[in-house]
C-alpha cells in the first residue's frame, strides 16, 4: 500500500498524501518522466545505425543531461524533504512523497548507469576495430611514457594544485563540474603515515583528450587524469612516497538561485550573489570510481556531509563524460551530415528586409542557414530609415553576432532595446558580461521582470520611409544563438504583418514599463501570450475541436512540445480524446500523462538535432488554426514565464508547417511510443515505408517550389 511506506509523522499527512494521489491517478511524477527522457538519449548511443561519433556525443549528452537533472530537479526535491508545510505540496507538479521520487530516482539512475556502462563499453570496442585507442597510464609504452612525461612538464603542470586534505577540519572548496583525483599515498618501506590528497583535474585549461605518439594507421589517446596520475610520483617526490592509489570523482551542487523580487540594481546584485552561492551549494550527488581506497572513500564522504539519502553513486573510471562531447575528430565519417541550406526566397542577393516586406517567411533551423536573422539585424544596423530594433535574449552564443550587429546599430545611432534575461540558467554568468558590453556601447538593456523569466524569443525592427512607419522583425520558437541553431530544430517566422506585429511592441511596452502593470499586453487579439491568456486561449481552442466533435464532424488536434506537464492542460486533452477528438502529440522530454485511448497518441523523436521547436495545430472544421510558440504546457512557462505563441497567417506557410509535422507523425525510425510504463519502445515499422523524420524533413525542404 502507499501509506506503509511514506515517512510521515503524522495521520493527517498521510491522509493528504491519499488525497493528492487521488487527485492526479492518471498522471507520472515529472521527474520519472524526464528519466525517461534521457534514456530515449541512452537508446540512440546504442543504435548501430546511429554513426559511432554520434553514439559518443550522445553519451556525452546523456551525462550532461543527468549533472543538470541533479543540480536543479534533484536539488529542489531534496529541499521539499526539509520542507515542513507539507500542505503546500498540493499546488507543486508531484504526485508523490518526495522522498518517494528521490528514492525512485535514486534506483532508475543506478539502473541507467549499468547500462551506460554496458554501452560504452561496446563503443570502446568499435573504437578498437577503427585503430582507435583509449589507453591509460599502466599501458604505455617507452616513447608513449617520455612523452607523457615532456607534456605534463610543458602543458599541465602549472595547472596542478594536489590538496593535502587528512589533516584539515573542514575540505577546501570543491568545483561543480570539475573532475577530481582523490590520492591516497604510502611507502611501503617505512613508517610514513597513509596521506590523501585531491587535484582538480584542468580539462577546461588544456582539454580531456591527449592524442599521443602511434603506431601508423593508429590514434591512441589518453586522459588527463590518466596522464596526471601516471606523474604522481613527480608531483610527490619531496613525500618520497613509492605507493599510489588514485581514482576519479565528481561533486554534482544545488544549482538554484533563490532570487527575490528585486530588480534593477539590487536584482543584478541578487544574480551576481547567486552565482557565487551556487559554487557553495549543497553536494546532491557524489560519484565515484568504483575501487576507491575504503578509507578516502570514507574520508571524502564524511567530509562531504553526505548521509545515507545523498545519491552516493559508484561508477567506472571514466567519469563527466559530457566532455565526449567534444571528443577528438578521428572517427571516419562515413555519411557526413547534411549543411544548412540557405532559403530560397533568401538566397539570391537582396535584402532580407526587401523580402519580408513583401511576404512572411518561416525558417526552419537546423535545414534552413541561420544567416537571414543575423543578416536583417545588420541591414538594419546600416540602413538609414532604421530608428529602432527591440529584441529579447535568452541564450547567446559565445562570440555573438546577433549581439555584434546590435552594437554596430547603436554605434549607427539606432536606439537598440535589448531584454537581456539574466535569470537563464547557467548562462546568467555570460549575460551578466553581455549586458556590460552591451550598455558600455550604448544599448538600452532590461534585465528584470519581478517573479518573472523572459522566455520568448521576438524582435521588432521600425524604419520611417516616406513619414511612414515600417514595421517588421521576427517570432521564433529557439533561442537567438547561432551556434545552436545548427543542431537544435526550431522555426522562426520573418513577418511583417502589422497584425503581430503591433502586438509584439505591446510586449516591449510592458517590458519597459512593467511597474504600471499588464495592461500594455492585457488585450492580445492574436498572440497567445503567457502569463496572460495563452493557457485560456488553449483551452477555448481544445474546446472549439470538441464542439466539432460532437456535431460528428472531423476533429483533430496536434501538438508538439519539449515538455507536457500542465495538469490543466493534460486533463482538457484526456478530455477532448474521450469526446472523439483524434489528438497527437509529439513530446521530446516530460510528458506525465499515464493513461491514454484509442483517440490519444504521443510519441517523442530523439535524433541528432534537438528537436526544441513547439508548434501548435487545431482542425478547425478544415480552416486550420497553427502557432508556433516559446512555451512549454508547464506551469513554469503558462504561470511565471513570459512567452509568445503566435499564429500562422500565410496559408502556404500553415500547409508548409503541416506537412513538416505530418513527417514527422509518420517517423518509424527515431520515434518511441510515450506510454504508462515508460518503456520507450520505437514505432514500429509494420510493413510501411522507413520515415526518419529529420532526414524527411531535410529532403522536403530542399527540394520545395516557391
């Protein structure tokens, strides 16, 4: 029975806990769902038709996935623990005791190890088979070990800082996503006592991966943690120690800011403190080498104030592996991966502008080069009808050109208004840099919305031609980051419908007004707008297909997500499926619903790009409603977020984002079934033609008329 093994103190809250299980029967914790998820990530490391550099990135992904997984959700479960107001827990996205999901997760992600093991090991050997070589420090030969030796003196050693630790009360500070060598040292010939000590090891100064001297037609390679533990005995030598044991660790930190109402000044301050808080976060897991030395094991563990419910995790010798992102180019390539194409309504030499001016434009990244949008942002910068550019930012990439033709605009004298969100998670830090360059060149620079994140992604250019405003700009689903809009599939629609566009400087007026409150964007006629009327407005929508339903008229709805976890939401679309609507879903990440029909299908498409765009299609009685949108159907993007969902006027443009998502409702090859037992099974193929859905799209957008 559930209440036999919920930890409570007391009847009352074991009565609440029956309450809210009853409330929510036919939903997954999120958490278990986003566990799910991440395995659809595992899987496509072990698909052999997957290309071996890829199954490594995706392996590489897989860890990364999991350290964030642990900094923020595993984080904020741990402190509902603590929490004493177990009544609060109502209003929350879980279904269960908290220390329910930890201890849930705590053995998927046990299980999930086992079979990252498992597969790594088998690409180890497919490395092998291609003369590539991961070796360690115990199987060097002559010239390999002067070699390693000439590289730490000339490379890494003034990186190196070993840490004497047995002695000391409390440990130094220990990095999030830093890798460590714990030590353990002793000469068997004498009475030294045992000592420990730790060294961060620098991949970030000098990279994981040394590419060492081989045999032709070979590559071997080394880590670094390898490379410095086979020099322990220079790094040592005044300790005149002869017996090492050295094995590999990593800390995983809470992550989360805890931010107050303030902004402006005291709202930068509270990031900048965030930050620093954040490297003194509690550690919420610890994973080891399995074969540690028991009593360093022991040491660091105590030292840590990890207790029996910390995730103590024991593993292989390799470990943040998301490094392997980035792992050495000498894999063949035997099929290389399609470049972006430029659109074609773009491609000849004419202003971006002059294009949209005449019609819409949707751009579907990573198919379609992401020049266009960093190409109209330096049109307007230079043309001399310009006045104005306003822009939210929520990712930027390292070297921005987005943020470089904004700079040269202002340079031009434009006023350029940039809604820079400083609250995006782990890249707070790099806006914080961002806005003091953009402002050191005379951009406007908002930063702060109270209880708020800025998450949608728009630009409004105006221009005076003739005594008469123009406006145009853009409304994407991904964010504005050149780099990932190669590996992250998302649509940007190019418009200058005053319709939207109208209404997205009413977004900007808010921005730079939000003290007088939501009036500026309290009466949107097209766009769905969170937190003010995208959730009603949804709602009105799934409840239009039913009426058309139950008139016996056909009725369908399709909707493609990152993450579906709005109990609201869900429940409408439960709803709609048992009135007959058809409804199919394709969700990347959380998707918490449990029970489904006949009328109800999702599916979720992991593939080698990120499938990040979220796209919106209602029947209509055959006059189809389509929106592309930033928002998740989370809480979090329909309550605290905002986010913009705007509709597809174009009808080619609707047919075209229609068709796309038809491709990839047909998907048999990177499709799995979203299912009660999360068991991620593929769609099966049942004697149709093989779709793979990103290779479909590809072909149907190069090949399209316009």
């Amino acid at each position: 029975m559930f209440i036999s093994i919920l930890p409570l103190d007391s009847i009352n809250e074991v009565f609440l806990y029956q309450i809210l299980n009853i409330m929510k029967p036919k939903f997954i914790a999120r958490d278990i769902s986003w566990l799910s998820f991440n395995a659809r990530v595992l899987q496509e490391a072990d698909d052999p038709k997957t290309a071996l550099a890829d199954r490594i990135r995706f392996l590489g992904i897989f860890s990364n996935n999991l350290d964030e997984f642990f900094r923020v959700r595993v984080a904020t479960l741990k402190r509902m623990v603590e929490f004493t107001d177990k009544k609060n827990l109502l209003n929350l996205d879980y279904i269960d005791d908290p220390q329910i999901v930890l201890d849930e997760i705590q053995r998927i992600v046990l299980k999930q190890q086992g079979e990252f093991s498992r597969i790594w090991t088998k690409i180890n050997k497919e490395l092998v088979q291609n003369k590539i070589i991961l070796i360690n420090d115990k199987k060097l030969n002559a010239e390999q070990k002067e070699f390693v030796k000439q590289y730490f003196e000339d490379v890494v050693r003034p990186y190196i800082i070993p840490l004497m630790i047995e002695n000391l009360p409390e440990l130094p500070y220990l990095r999030d996503k830093s890798l460590y060598l714990a030590i353990a040292m002793k000469n068997r010939n004498s009475a030294y006592q045992q000592k420990f000590s730790l060294i961060e090891i620098p991949s970030k100064s000098v990279g994981r991966f040394v590419i060492l001297p081989s045999k032709p037609g070979f590559t071997n390679i080394i880590l670094l943690e390898d490379l410095i533990e086979f020099n322990l005995p220079i790094i040592f030598s005044h300790f005149k120690f002869n017996q090492f044991e050295a094995h590999v660790f990593k800390i995983t930190k809470d992550a989360e800011l805890d931010l107050d109402q303030e902004v402006g000044i005291n709202f930068i301050e509270k990031i900048s403190k965030g930050i620093k808080n954040r490297r003194k976060g509690k550690p919420v897991r610890f994973v080891y080498e399995k074969g540690m030395n028991a009593e360093l094991l022991d040491f660091l563990i105590r030292k840590l104030k990890l207790t029996r419910r910390s995730s103590i995790i024991p593993g292989g010798h390799i470990h943040n592996f998301r490094h392997f992102m980035d792992f050495p180019n000498v894999i063949p390539q035997t099929v290389a991966r399609p470049k972006p194409f430029q659109h074609p309504l773009i491609k000849k030499r004419v202003q971006v502008a002059d294009i949209i001016l005449k019609q819409d434009v949707l751009l579907h990244f990573p198919y379609h080069s992401y020049d266009p949008v960093i190409d109209m942002l330096r049109e307007a910068a230079m043309d001399d009808e310009v006045y104005s550019i306003k822009i939210t930012t929520y990712r930027l990439a390292e070297n921005s050109k987005v943020i470089n033709a904004l700079i040269n605009a202002a340079r031009n004298g434009k006023q350029v208004i940039v809604f820079l969100e400083l609250k995006a998670r782990f890249d707070e830090e790099a806006n914080l840099k961002w806005k003091s360059i953009m402002e050191e060149e005379g951009v406007v620079v908002l930063v702060g919305v109270p209880n708020k994140k800025v998450h949608a992604k728009v630009c409004i250019i105006q221009k005076k031609v003739n005594n008469k405003t123009i406006k145009y700009g853009f409304i994407s689903t991904g964010n504005l980051n050149e780099k990932t809009a190669k590996i992250y599939a998302d649509h940007c629609l190019l418009t200058s419908n005053r319709l939207l566009l109208n209404e997205v400087s009413k977004i900007f007026d808010y921005l730079l007004h939000w003290q007088m409150g939501d009036k500026p964007i309290a009466k949107m006629k097209h766009l769905l707008v969170s937190p003010i009327n995208m959730r009603a407005s949804l709602i009105e929508l799934i409840e239009n297909e039913i009426k058309f339903a139950k008139k016996g008229k056909p009725a369908k709805i399709i909707i493609k997500l990152n993450s579906l976890s709005d109990l609201t939401l869900l429940e409408n679309l439960y709803k709609a499926s048992k009135q007959g609507v058809e409804v199919h879903l394709i969700i990347r990440g959380v998707f918490t619903l449990k029970k489904a029909n006949a009328q109800l299908n999702a599916i979720s498409i992991v593939d080698q790009y990120l499938e990040h765009a979220r796209v919106m299609v209602f029947q209509n009685n055959g006059n189809e409603k389509v929106y592309i949108s930033s928002a998740d159907w989370m809480v979090r993007n329909l309550d605290h977020r905002i986010e913009v969902a705007t509709p597809i006027y174009d009808k080619k443009l609707k047919q075209e984002l229609i068709d796309i998502i038809n491709i990839q409702l047909k998907d048999n090859q990177k499709a799995r079934i979203l299912d009660a037992e999360l068991l991620n099974k593929h769609v099966p193929l049942v004697g149709r033609k093989t779709v793979r859905s990103q290779e479909e799209t590809y072909q149907f957008l190069i090949n399209k008329k316009y």
